[in-house]
C-alpha cells in the first residue's frame, strides 16, 4: 500500500513530505525551512529562531477563545543510522518508506517516527479547518537526539498556555508524567604511535556484528549486547595467546543508542595470527549463545586486513585495554519508587580512532539528581586516573512528576470514554524535553504521549499504522474536549 493512503491522510502525507527531506541532528535547517513555510501557507504566526526551532501559533476557534491554551511539542530531527547493506547517505538522501501489513518502515535505515510521527500530528491539526480548538502553540526543536539543545535554548516568551501535550512516546495507551535527567560524556583517550609496523608483524581486523542494538534509555533493560564493550572482551581473551598492539577501534555513531557492531584493527606477529583467529571464534561462540534470545544474529569475525594506521605504542595500546575493560556500563540502579523501572543507567555509544586519540561517548541518564552526579563523578576519576580528559555536554534536568495534575486527569477521562480502558500513568528512563520546558514555562502542567514505535534508533524502527490512527484520534479529541 502507498503510504499516502494510510489513514489519517493528512498525517501520513506530512510524515512522508518530511520523510522526504533529510534531518539528522544538527542538520535541520532543510526541515525548518519546510515547516516555516507550512506556517506561511496556513497564514499562522510563526518564530524561527538561530538554531532552526520552530514555533507556530493557531489562535482559537469561534467559542473557544475562553479554553486554556494548549501546546503541542515534539521535535524535528532523527537518530540517523543504517543496516549494514545499505549505502545511503542520509545527510543528503530522504528515506525509502515501506509499508507492511500494520507497518510502516523504512528500506536500510531508521525511519524517524521518532519524533517525526508528532510533527505530523500537530500538521495536520494545524490544517485541520473543522477542528474546534483553543489556542494552539506547536513547538518543534532541533538537535533533540544529541542533548535537548532546541529545549534548552528556545524562547517561549510568546506562548501562554500552562498545558504541554509532548508527542514523544512510543507506546500507546500510557502518559509519561516524569523522565530521567542526564548528559551526554566525552571522554578523549590521547594516543601515540609507533611509526610503522615492525618487519613481522601483521594487521588483523577483529569484527563483531549482527547485535540489534536499541534506545540507550527505553531499551537499556532489554539486555541487549552492547558491541564495544562486548570486543573489549573478545580483546581479552585474544592477549592470552598473543601480544598485540592496536592499530584502530571503531564502534557505534550515537552516545544514546546501543552499538551494534565494532570493529578493531591490531597488530601481532605472523606467526599467531591463526591462534587469534582461534580465540576470536571460541569468544564469538561463548557471546553468541548468551545473547541468542537478545541479539540472535552476533558473531564474530576475524582477518588479515591492510593498517589505517601505525599500531598504538605497546604502552598506550595496554592502556587502552584497561580503560575499555574499568568502564561502566548499563544499569546502575533500578527504581526504588516504581517498580521495572530503571534508575540509573549509562551507554558506551561511540567509541571511534582518530589518528592522535580514541573519542568515546557516553549517555548517562538518571532520575535521581545525587545518583547522576555520582555516576559522571565515576566516570571522570577512572578516566582522568588514564590520562582522559571528559567533558560533559548537553545536560538536562529530571522531569518531576507533579501530583493532583487536572491534564493528566482530563486525558485519563477522554481516552477511557474513547477506547473503554484506563490510561497509564507511568514514568521513563528516557529523557524527553518536558523538564526543560518545564521549567522555561512556570505553573506548566506536561505529560507524554504517543503510538506504538518499535525498535528505535535502529533500521528495524518501525511505526504501527492502526496505533498512529488512534492516538491522532486522540490527541484531536481532548483538544475538542479540554
């Protein structure tokens, strides 16, 4: 079926106009512009701001000019990550929807309904002329996936509604009303090298592929394989039938999502190159029957490769190892609150060569403030004790959870006199910008919403259809009824 026959249509036809145009983070000026002519072409006040947020304003309806003001906000950009097959560029190409049976995807890549799915949303009631509304103010900020730097810099002076309708969730039939806090750490490993190979020595590439990667926050529980930690291990086993030194490390592209795959270069002598390729296989083995109801499709590989680079000092490359082997990763702490939730996490996302140093990135998330600073405090004296040196960027506050909450009870009533059953209350380890907002806009009363997503932040991202449908109903609904 032709994604522009999915119901609602107006909501498929702005996903897949903007589906169209490329948005990774820090790259949204494309899709800013779109929306700012949007704006222009249903003759609504807009703001575009330096960093490409947007802002448009619908005043009310005709005898809705006394409702509380509502603000619809999610953001523009996307995680940006494709399966190994696929070639295309997504800084500069739009993506290749696909529609299957209640599925919407997208070929080799990420389909960003994350958040893509609640700019349509709030298009297509911005378009709506038979919708009966107050007030309404859409927010739409940049660079959400990298740190929440649209929230943490946009001007609300000119919004007045108190009631924030975040369209950022991913499951249907709940409400989040509080979210974890975090950051986002980089942590610089200097290097040096020698200046070439030595006359036996080899270069070897070290592979781990196939994990299903996932959501650092939503998908932190999951227990998923994380591949640079996992090759940190293969790394281990592979020292204790031969010296090495290495040449490159490579693994993940994002701080807040689960690596799929890394890659090593190292250097050995000739002669032990077939005892690596042994304990390379006996490692893959061992992690492929641990992870084979999480990530079925892991395995190692192993090969003679031509060098990116000299190999690590014998030094630095021991050093490495014992800094990759030190740092933690995962959850920390579970909620002592909530039951199945998770507290305190972090994810070792990125961890990439560059001639002269290895960047690593990390995403630390907590909903406890003192749990979060101990944790980066952790991270920083196993670092800095390495000759590290960590920066911590983009970091936001927890969302409180605000009781007695008059939204969130009107929600509550709308969605069980829709769909005959109670709507969750819950709270999640992922951020979202209602804290950031939050506390921008005094007195604001926030909750999350949205349809079912599976699988975000990876190529197999995939949006239910029939999902999308009901909670566009929805949405529209308590905006007819608030």
């Amino acid at each position: 079926m032709d994604v522009l026959n999915l119901e609602p249509k107006e909501v498929f036809r702005y996903f897949k106009e903007m589906s169209d145009i490329p948005r990774p983070s820090y790259k949204e000026k494309a899709i800013s512009d779109y929306l700012v002519a949007f704006a222009k072409e249903h003759q609504l006040e807009y703001y575009q701001d330096k960093l490409f947020n947007v802002i448009m304003i619908k005043e009310a309806s005709v005898g809705y000019e006394d409702k509380p003001a509502i603000i619809l906000q999610g953001h523009m950009d996307m995680v940006c990550e494709t399966a190994p097959d696929c070639t295309k560029d997504m800084d500069k190409e739009g993506l290749d929807l696909e529609v299957e049976g209640d599925f919407l995807s997208a070929k080799g890549t990420t389909l960003g309904a994350d958040d893509g799915i609640a700019v349509a949303y709030a298009l297509a009631l911005l378009s709506d002329e038979t919708l009966k509304h107050p007030r309404l103010e859409f927010v739409c900020t940049v660079s959400e996936e990298v740190g929440m730097d649209g929230a943490r810099e946009i001007d609300c002076s000119m919004l007045k509604g108190k009631l924030l309708l975040n369209m950022d969730n991913e499951k249907e039939g709940q409400v989040l009303a509080s979210c974890a806090g975090g950051g986002t750490a980089r942590i610089t490993f200097p290097v040096s090298r020698e200046k070439s190979l030595s006359g036996d020595e080899v270069a070897v590439e070290i592979s781990l592929l196939g994990g299903r990667g996932g959501h650092s926050g939503d998908e932190i529980d999951k227990g998923r394989g994380n591949a640079s930690i996992l090759m940190g291990r293969i790394l281990r086993h592979v020292a204790t039938v031969s010296d090495f030194k290495l040449i490159s490390v490579t693994g993940g592209s994002k701080d807040n999502a689960i690596p799929r795959e890394a890659r090593v270069q190292i250097a050995l002598s000739k002669a032990n190159v077939e005892a690596v390729k042994k304990a390379v296989a006996t490692s893959s083995e061992e992690i492929a029957l641990e992870f084979a109801k999480t990530d079925s499709g892991l395995h190692a590989t192993c090969e003679e490769t031509e060098a990116k680079f000299a190999p690590f000092t014998k030094e630095v490359s021991d050093q490495y190892m014992l800094l990759l082997a030190s740092l933690p990763n995962g959850i920390r702490r579970m909620s002592r609150d909530i039951e199945g939730l998770v507290e305190t996490s972090l994810n070792l996302g990125i961890n990439n060569t560059e001639e002269d140093k290895v960047v690593i990135g990390y995403s630390v998330r907590s909903s406890v403030g003192s749990s979060y600073t101990a944790l980066v405090e952790k991270l920083k004296f196993i670092c800095e004790g390495m000759g590290c040196k960590v920066e911590m960027y983009g970091e936001y506050p927890a969302w409180e959870f605000v009781e007695g909450s008059k939204f969130r009870e009107k929600l509550q009533k709308v969605y069980k006199d829709m769909f005959g059953e109670e709507l969750k209350i819950c709270a999640i380890h992922a951020g979202v910008e209602c804290g950031l907002l939050s506390a921008k806009i005094e007195g604001l009363d926030a909750i999350s919403m949205g349809p079912n997503i599976y699988d975000i932040h990876t190529p197999d991202e995939r949006l239910s259809i029939s999902s999308a449908k009901r909670g566009y109903e929805f949405v529209r609904k308590v905006i007819e009824e608030i």
